[in-house]
C-alpha cells in the first residue's frame, strides 16, 4: 500500500513546508527524506503570494524528478507555466510576487528554474490516481465519472473547481460546492479553496488551511487519515480569504 504525505497548497511558504515535514519525520538534506519510505504529495500552487516562491519550485522539482513525490498542477502553476513560456499573462493575484523573486535571480539561474518548471508541469498528471484507484490527488477536484479521462473541460475543473462563470464582487470567480454531492468510492484528496480547518465531507478531503493567509499548512497522512500542521509564521492572518 502506498504510504503518502499530501501537502496542501503551499503559496511560497517554504518555512512552513520545511517545518511540517520536519514533523513528519523528514530529514532535510537539500530536500525532504523519509527514513521509512514516505513519499511526499503535492495538491499544486506551489507559488505566488508567499515569500520563498522559487525555493519550493527548487525543492518539489527535485522530489519529482527523483520520484520521491507527486505533483498535481494548480492554477496559480498553471499560470506560471505560461509566464515562463512567454504568453501574456496578467501579474497580479500573486504572480507578481513569483515574478519579482525570479527577476532578482542571477540570469543563470533564471534560466534553469525556467527550464526546470516547465519540465515539471509539462511531465506531471493533471492528477494522480493512486492505492488501485482508492485515493485521487488533485488541485481543485474532480467528478468520480471524470476519473481516469483528460479533456479541456476536466483541466478546468481540475485546475479551477466547477466554476459557474460568474465573477463575485471579490472579483473571485464563482464556484459550485462539488464536494456536497460527491458520492464516489475513491477518496478525493484536493486543496484550491481556503478553508479554516481541512473539510471532510463525502469521502472528500479539502486541505488548503490558507498558510499564505496567516492560517496554517496542512498535511494529510495516507492511509493513515491523519492531519498535521504548521502554524504560518511568514504571512498575516487574513479572515476575508477563507470559506
């Protein structure tokens, strides 16, 4: 059986990342090792917002490309993906701090996190289906008859949640609780809507505790269904952000 360490959305905060797998029992040397074989999971948006958005870049990348983790692209890797492509994409909702950091980098250096990323999100699944199709890692969740599929409209889902099409006057887009009527047998393990505490609900597990937002960094233990955490400490609370 698998044994996995599912990382909610990590928004740049890489003190609170290091320290959560600390807990875990990971030793650090560059990147985070289980002694026992864990492997670390991530339900995407790596970046923006936070303050050490490139150094999680660096961290996940290598863990991939080891094969000591998974990676589900976010929305907010998604559109890094497309600035590091050179499409036109607009810098704010968080980009601009990813940016920012990037542009104070050595050009060589510049050039391999570039590369590096986009090698990432080009080779990762849009999600991940894992323990014979008992547990799904994805960023924003997915509908059990979409499992298995990939088309345009479940990247959306996947990358955005079941949005309506409707902008709230947060100028947020506005998004259709899939969760409630989830019914299906494999656990969905997911992040993308920032929530004060993880929400279980219908064999589904939200576990984006908004760290960018003062709150916390959560971590879902499989298939154990346990949660630990990390206070953030590198972002002011912000109770406006959470559902």
């Amino acid at each position: 059986m698998v044994k996995v360490d599912i990382i909610g959305d990590i928004h740049g905060c890489y003190e609170e990342f290091s320290l959560l797998t600390k807990q875990m029992g990971y030793t650090w040397d560059r990147i985070p090792i289980h002694p026992d074989g864990r492997k670390l999971a991530f339900v995407g948006d790596l970046t923006d917002r936070g303050p050490n958005s490139i150094k999680v870049i660096e961290v996940v990348t290598e863990l991939v490309k080891r094969e000591l983790a998974f990676y589900a692209p976010g929305n907010h890797c998604n559109k890094l993906y497309r600035f590091f492509l050179g499409n036109p994409v607009q810098q704010k909702h968080g980009l601009e701090t990813t940016v920012a950091e990037f542009n104070e980098l050595k050009p060589i250096r510049q050039e391999h996190i570039k590369e590096s990323f986009i090698q990432l999100y080009e080779e990762s699944s849009l999600y991940h289906i894992l323990d014979h199709e008992n547990l799904v890692i994805t960023h924003a969740g997915i509908l059990e008859k979409d499992i298995g599929k990939k088309n345009k409209h479940i990247e959306t889902f996947v990358l955005y949640g079941d949005i309506t099409g409707q902008i709230l006057e947060s100028g947020r887009p506005e998004r259709r609780d899939w969760a409630v009527n989830y019914q299906g047998k494999p656990m969905i393990v997911y992040g993308h809507t920032p929530v004060l505490e993880p929400r279980v609900m219908n064999n589904t597990y939200n576990i984006d505790t908004g760290v960018v937002f003062g709150n916390k960094l959560t971590a879902f233990r499989y298939p154990e269904k346990k949660f630990m955490f990390q206070k953030a400490i590198s972002m002011p609370y912000d109770p406006t952000r959470f559902s």
